[in-house]
C-alpha cells in the first residue's frame, strides 16, 4: 500500500509514495553501514566541518523546506520556519561543543594510566513521528554524526516528502556519502532491523504504544534505545500566582503546533481559590488565538495533521463533557476543509474524564481544580507520564524546590513553559520515555564509553 500525504488545511491528496522493497531497505542499510566505518576514523573537527555545512544548507532552503512541513502537517508557516532555523542551530551547537563533549576523561583517583573515552556505536535507527518532522530528525541525528554514528530513517508515513527531503540536505551539504539514508517503509519493516547487527543503537519518538512494542524488540535484542513518548505535562498554578502571566504562557503552551506536543500544556492544575479568576484569563488569552489557512503569517492555530487525530481529539472532548466537564470555549468542529479544531478549554475536570486522565493531542485546555499545593501536586504526579512540567509562583525559591524535588517528571520550569533546548537533556520518565536526546547527555547516549588501562 502506498503512502498518502495529504494536505491537513485542504483535505486534498498531494502525492502518493510506493514503499521502498525489502531489497532498497537492504541496500540502505549497507550503505550506512559502510559509511559508519569511515566516519568513525575521521577527527571530530572534520565531522563538525560537514555537520556545519547541513546548518547552512538548512538555513538556506529554510523557507522551501518550512513551506513542505506546512504542506505536509499543516504547522503555521512561522513556525515552521522556527523550526527549521532550531534544526540548524542545533547542528551547528553539536560541531562546536562535540569536541569537548567526547573529550577523553580520567576520575580522580583512577590509575595513572587509566583514561575513559567515547568510541561511536555504529548505526543508528531513527525512528520518527510527524508533529516536528525536522526538529525530532535533526535532533538525533546532530549528536550522533557528531559522535561517529550514521543513522538510518524511518519516518512517520503522512511526512514522506520532509522524510525525503531530508535526505536530500544531506546531498546538497556535500557531506560524505551515506551518513543518512531515508527508508519509506511499515512499522512491519522495523523487527527485522533492530534485529539486525549492524544496527547499534534505536531513537524513537512516538506514542508509548510504540516505545512499548519497540523496547521489546530492542530488549530482545541488547540494544540501547533513546525513547521520547507521550506527555500529560501539569502545569500547576498556584495560589500566588501572577495570574495574568501563568495563563498567557499556558495558553502558549497548550496551543503551539495546534496542541500537537508532546510537551504542551496537557493538565493545567489550579488552586481552588484563584480557579475561578484562572479561567476567565486563560479563555480570554486563548480566544485571541486566530485559527486560519496555516500559509498565513498572522496565523496562530493551523489544521490538525491529520482526519483521525481530530476524529478522536473531539471524542475526548464530547466524552469528557458527558461526564461533567464544562465547555468555556471551542468543542464544535468547524464546516468546511481540512482538519481544523478550534481552541478549546475544558473547565471542572475530574476523575474519569478523558481530559483527565488520557493525553490530548490538539488544541484543547484541561482545568483542573485542586484545594491545596499538597492536592495540586498529588494529582500532577498521579499519572503514567512523566515528561514536563511547570509550576506558577510569586515565591521562585519555593518553586524551584517544588520543580526539583517533588514533581516526577523528566523536565520542570518556574514561571514559564516546557521546550527543548541543544544545550540541555530532554527526555522524561516512567511510561514517557527513557534516557535523554540534546545536550552532553545527548551525544553521550549514542556512544560507547570505553575505559582504555595501559599498563
């Protein structure tokens, strides 16, 4: 069966693309492969040359590539373009720091001729979801070139044209031959090469569905995964609050990329006493949000990706409001093309709702009321996900004690929202993910740190 990329503001078919064969898939793996094995020889400064020549090829197809992600998923066009330019920033922070990142090192009081170093794994199979089709591409495959790896892609099939489009950056950079290579394949294809010994290590973002049956695969077959997967992220507004700043960054926060983060504002917990203020700035800075043809510049709030993410996104909110939540704004889908949903906020949700305990993907805020901070926090790690998190307070000391030592998730913030950056790790816990993309702790995932005693 084909792969279909249809545009999400239109509804309309843009082009089919045919599976590659088990043979093409074969092919380039060995490729990759092959290329791993020189790559790896070469000095990190010759590698950060070429990963710096993807920056520049970046920044200058940025408008035509952010034009395909548009296209492709329906991102508004700014912020496509943002994360384009984030993709070649990113490379350009992993060619100028992977030299000390990798740096050799010897722990106080180890042996005099004792050092540990960070060799390259081999290949790396990156497999890719659709909501950041360059951003979660280049933010694996930076640190692993950087480190010696190659990668072989396998993205998500509504983005077959970035997918392909990204291979050909990798042409364009003039950067040695194989270092990426873009399968257009199944899931079915993927048991047969993580089993596959010349794959050395798996990044996957996705659903925990997905990090679940790859894990296995990769349990089985002793490989070293990097898993992001899915959010619920609490933000926690508390008594002292500056109000009126916690919920134009929540609504930032739940409304970037059309709700479609894994890291937005999924369950926005509030203090019983402010709730009620609460909600009337948060409606109102979400209702200036405008919802329009994501070409548009002065567009806030493009289409869903795709027919069957807003198909369950407003199940969510219709089951959810059946069971005694209250619509403050949005929750009807709108006539006409495309994938749009409007801004919603969900007020007085509870247990048993899906607004409460399921992820939302798409543009719809959940307020929930707690009595105290101690409820507030109970409730915010009472999930299976631990990916971010923020909490609003006057008192800063006293929430960055709360963010470090009691919310469980992988990432916190005091006043302000969840997003990633090159120079720190990303990742969460529990049924979120494992292990951590970005960073030194980035690079040094995708290596083999190696202790080398001469005696």
């Amino acid at each position: 069966m084909p792969f279909v990329s249809i545009n999400p503001a239109t509804g309309q078919k843009l082009r089919s693309y045919r599976p590659h064969s088990s043979a093409a898939i074969a092919a380039a793996l060995a490729e990759v492969s092959l290329a791993q094995q020189g790559w790896r020889e070469i000095a990190v400064s010759d590698r950060a040359r070429h990963v710096h020549a993807l920056a520049a090829c970046l920044r200058e197809d940025r408008d035509a590539l952010a034009e395909r992600v548009v296209s492709e998923m329906g991102k508004p066009l700014a912020q496509a373009r943002s994360e384009i330019e984030k993709c070649a920033t990113t490379c350009d922070h992993y060619a100028r720091n992977a030299a000390a990142y990798l740096k050799p090192e010897r722990p106080r009081g180890a042996p005099a001729k004792v050092k540990i170093v960070h060799a390259p794994l081999g290949v790396v199979l990156a497999i890719m979801p659709w909501n950041f089709p360059f951003w979660q591409v280049f933010r694996a495959v930076a640190p692993a070139l950087m480190a010696g790896n190659t990668v072989l892609l396998k993205h998500s099939g509504n983005v077959c044209g970035c997918a392909l489009a990204i291979e050909e950056i990798f042409v364009r950079a003039g950067v040695p031959k194989g270092l990426l290579r873009t399968i257009i394949a199944d899931i079915d294809a993927v048991p047969g090469l993580i089993a596959d010994r010349r794959i050395r290590a798996v990044s996957l973002t996705g659903s925990t569905a997905a990090g679940k049956s790859v894990g296995a695969l990769a349990g089985a077959a002793l490989k070293p995964c990097i898993f992001e997967l899915g959010g619920s992220d609490p933000y926690i507004v508390l008594a002292d609050a500056d109000l009126g700043h916690a919920a134009r960054t929540c609504a930032t926060a739940r409304l970037i990329n059309a709700g479609q983060s894994c890291i937005s504002a999924k369950r926005i917990i509030v203090i019983e006493s402010v709730r009620a203020e609460f909600e009337q700035r948060l409606v109102a800075e979400v209702a200036k949000r405008r919802m329009g043809p994501p070409m548009d510049p002065e567009t806030d709030l493009g289409p869903l990706a795709r027919a069957d993410l807003r198909k369950t996104l407003h199940r969510q909110v219709r089951e959810s409001v059946s069971a005694g939540a209250t619509l403050l704004l949005g929750g009807t889908v709108p006539k006409g093309p495309g994938f749009f949903y409007p801004a919603t906020v969900l007020g007085n949700v509870g247990p048993g709702m899906p607004a409460f305990h399921e992820e939302l993907f798409g543009p719809v805020a959940a307020i929930i009321s707690a009595r105290d901070e101690n409820e507030a926090l109970s409730i915010a790690n009472d999930s299976p996900y631990g990916l971010g998190g923020a909490i609003f307070t006057r008192n800063r000391r006293h929430g960055a004690e709360l963010a470090t030592h009691v919310l469980d998730v992988g990432m916190t913030c005091v006043n302000d929202f969840v997003r990633s950056d090159p120079h720190l790790p990303f990742g969460g816990t529990k049924e979120s993910g494992y292990g951590r993309e970005l960073g030194r702790h980035g690079i040094l995932a995708l290596v083999n740190t190696k202790t080398v005693w001469v005696k």
